[in-house]
C-alpha cells in the first residue's frame, strides 16, 4: 500500500495544480488567488505548460489504472509462487517416501544373504532364492 501512495498523490496533485490562476493588481500591487478578484478586475492566466485541466483527470485515472494491473500482476505472481512452492513440497515428499522404500528393500537384501549364509542343506537354498527375489526388486525399485 504505502507504494501506492506516492502515484496517487500525484494524481491528486496533478489535478490540484490544473486549476484556474487568476491575477489582478490593486494600488499597483499584483496578487494572484484562485477566485477571481472581488472588484471584477482579475484576468484568468493560462496553465502552465504541460498541465490541462482536461487532461489531469485522465492522467489520474490512468495512473489508477496502472496501479490496479500492478496490484494484480503482484497477486498472480504470488499466486504461482505458492504453487511452486506446493509442487515442490510434493515432489520432497515423494523423493523422502522414495528412499524410505528404498532403504526397506536394502534392509531385506541384507537380511536374506545373511540367513542365506546362515543356513544349510534345503534351507540354504530357499533363504539363496529370497535374497535373489529381493536383490532383483531393489534393482528394480532403486537402480544404482
């Protein structure tokens, strides 16, 4: 807001400075107002170059204008940020989950060699079998 209110002041001053000057001489005194003098011997002045009372309206509103894109380019920016912020947090939470499921699949491999090891005789071979099933999934799973 507070960058809002340096343009809007100038909108408000720019109309404030297109008003009317009026200039009259009394006692060979020159005093300028912004009424006409009381006597009826004022003459109204021009506007200074660059101010039209005509224009400051329109120099105003579309300063308003302005402003009012700005704010919402501002909203929409915000606005994709916190998406981009939300895809990310999903994308972590998918690569947490996924090394979760990787670290359980290791656990597995180094459960079944070791009671591979462990056995003998038909046993041996069954516990070979699962360490072969569990070496495969992690390679499937969790390449590298």
């Amino acid at each position: 807001m507070m960058r809002l209110f340096p343009l809007l002041a100038a909108g408000v001053l720019s109309g404030a400075l297109a008003q009317p000057v009026y200039k009259y001489t009394h006692d060979g005194r020159t005093t300028y107002a912004d009424r006409p003098c009381a006597q009826g011997r004022s003459v109204e002045l021009p506007a200074p170059a660059g101010i039209r009372p005509e224009g400051a309206e329109t120099v105003a509103t579309r300063d308003a204008r302005t402003l009012v894109e700005l704010e919402k380019l501002r909203l929409a920016r915000e606005r994709e940020q916190q998406r981009s912020a939300k895809a990310d947090a999903r994308t972590a939470r998918a690569a947490a989950a996924h090394r979760k499921q990787c670290a359980r699949l290791h656990l597995r491999r180094q459960w079944a060699e070791e009671d591979a090891a462990r056995l003998t005789g038909r046993g041996r071979v069954a516990a070979q079998r699962r360490a072969q099933r569990a070496r495969e999934a992690m390679a499937v799973e969790c390449p590298a």
